[in-house]
C-alpha cells in the first residue's frame, strides 16, 4: 500500500500492482468486481487501485491529479457510477495527462441533465469511452448518452446482459482494447 497527499491536503492511500502502462481504476465497484477487473488487466497493465469512498467530486478530482502526478505523469483511468463525473473533471483537466478514459454507468444529478453539459468537458481531447449495461438503471442509458454526446471524442456503447454489476471478464478485454487503441469500433 503506497500513500500519497493530495492537492487539497487529503492522505490518499493506493495500490499498484503490475507492470507497464498505469491505468487506474477509481474503485467505486464491489471489491470482488475490483479483484477481478485487475487481475485481467495486469496482463498488460501496472493497476492502480484507488478507493474514493467518501470523497466528493472535488476531492476526487484532486486524488487523481495526484496520484497521476506522483505514477509518472500518464494515466489511462476507468471510473464507475458516482466516480464517472470527478474522472472526466479530471480528464478536463489533465488532457496531456490522461490517455484515455473509460467510464462505465455514469451516475448524473437529474438536475445537471437538465442543463447542457459543461463547456470544458471539451477539454477532455483523449479518447473517452462511455459505457452502461443493458440490465443497468432504468435511466442508466440516458445518462450515459448525455454525457456522451457531450465530449469531443466520446465513443458510446451498452453491454449486452450486464447491469451495474458488470463482468469483470467481460469488461477487462473491453478496457484493454480501448486503452491500446483509443476505441472499440472494428473497421
């Protein structure tokens, strides 16, 4: 377990395991789901596992800039649900930073839905692929299009019979295609 403090003066304890490329997944998810997602992931990747739990945006916001900062710089990130928002703020504002971004069941205040997305979520220029499960939240589409719709460089897809629970097996070679090649369209 490595330590680290963030920008806003938080200890940030994390994990990295593996090697080559970072990529960091912000472990908003069930642990199991966690253990999982990363040992597939290690086949190409160093892992660093980071937990928010209790962070608000700007915290996590903060975490990541960090911890990006203190691994070297360069960061592929997968985020989930309530995490999805603070990683594409972060991406906004790394965009030499992070390479690519992966975000799965986005969790979106109706409220901010209501309006249009932010102007500097623009800034986010690396690939982003936004995600949502088929079986997931009623809304779960819906939120996932919005933000979607609203990046540069976003790539939208819905995972057949998953739900908020994603498969770990599923998800990993997914993760992996992405990051590699920055999409997961065949031409």
């Amino acid at each position: 377990m490595f330590q680290i403090i963030s920008g806003d003066g938080a200890v940030i304890d994390y994990q990295r395991v593996g090697s080559g490329p970072l990529a960091i997944v912000v472990a908003s998810m069930k642990p199991d789901t966690v253990a999982a997602l990363t040992r597939a992931l290690l086949r190409g990747f160093s892992v660093l596992l980071y937990n928010p739990g209790g962070r608000d945006d700007a915290g996590i916001l903060a975490d990541i800039a960090a911890l990006v900062a203190a691994e070297g710089g360069a960061a592929f990130i997968f985020a989930a649900d309530a995490a999805s928002v603070p990683a594409l703020e972060a991406a906004a504002a790394l965009p030499r930073n992070i390479r690519a971004l992966a975000l799965y069941q986005p969790r979106i205040d109706p409220l901010r839905r209501a309006e249009a997305p932010p102007l500097h979520w623009q800034n986010a220029i690396m690939p982003v692929l936004v995600l949502d499960g088929e079986k997931g939240p009623g809304d779960g589409a819906a939120q996932a299009d919005w933000m979607a719709a609203s990046l540069h460089n976003g790539e939208r897809i819905t995972l057949a019979d998953q739900g908020v629970d994603f498969d770990p097996q599923i998800m990993a070679p997914l993760l992996t295609v992405f990051f590699e090649m920055g999409t997961v369209q065949v031409h």
